[in-house]
C-alpha cells in the first residue's frame, strides 16, 4: 500500500487548506482510513477517520472545522480544513489499514489513536501563522 499526501502549505488564522493523500496497492474490502498530525514538540494526534461503512470520526479539536472524504473511486482520500489556528500547524499524515468486516463506530479512531494503522505516507505540512 503506497499513500502520498500533498495540499499542504501556509495559511494565515481563519484561512482554509485542503489536503490530499492519493492511495494505491490496496485491495482492502474493509478498511479503515484516517489523518493525523504532529507538531514539533507534542504528541502525535489522531485527527480523523472513515471507514467502508463510512462511519467518521473526529477528535474534538477539529469538529466542525475538518471534513474527511473519499472519492467514488476510494482511491483519493481528502481533508477539507477550514478556519485553521495557529494550533493546527502540524505534519499531517494519511494513514490506512484492512478492517474487520464487523460494523463498529469508533474502531478505526480507535486504532488510529494508538497509532496501529500499518500504511502511512510521508506527510505534508500545514503551517498556520496568526
């Protein structure tokens, strides 16, 4: 499974940035498919997930300010972040791996939070200056 983000760049506070991560090799029925950040000096942070079911996830910090989606084709994940702080300056990562066929809400958050999904590609930053 190969996976390339790329949309990052420098935003002022308020602005907006849209994120891509191209996936490829992955024949997965069921999976699970994500985002997560790390800034210089903190902890990794899982931002989002989707899954088949397309149950989404999001940590409290960005909800109602990101929106993940996937395309018809599921090979071209997406983050749509707006009203960005200077808090949100971070390398954000796409991130995947196979699921269990059972319907579950919070699995795939859940893994994603400990950082258990196997694929990740190599990042993009998003820079937020105030």
């Amino acid at each position: 499974v190969q996976l390339a983000e790329s949309g990052g760049g420098s935003v002022q506070t308020g602005g907006s940035l849209s994120l891509s991560c191209a996936a490829s090799g992955y024949t997965f029925r069921h999976y699970c498919l994500g985002w997560l950040r790390q800034a210089p000096g903190k902890e990794r942070e899982a931002v989002v997930t989707i899954d088949n079911w397309n149950i989404t996830t999001y940590a409290d910090s960005v909800k109602g300010r990101f929106t993940i989606s996937l395309d018809n084709a599921q090979t071209t994940l997406y983050l749509q972040m707006s009203d960005l702080s200077p808090e949100d300056t971070a390398m954000y990562y796409c991130a995947a791996d196979q699921a269990p066929p059972q319907r579950s809400d919070n699995y795939c958050y859940a893994v994603l939070f400990r950082d258990e999904l196997n694929y990740r590609g190599q990042g993009t930053q998003v820079s937020v200056s105030s």
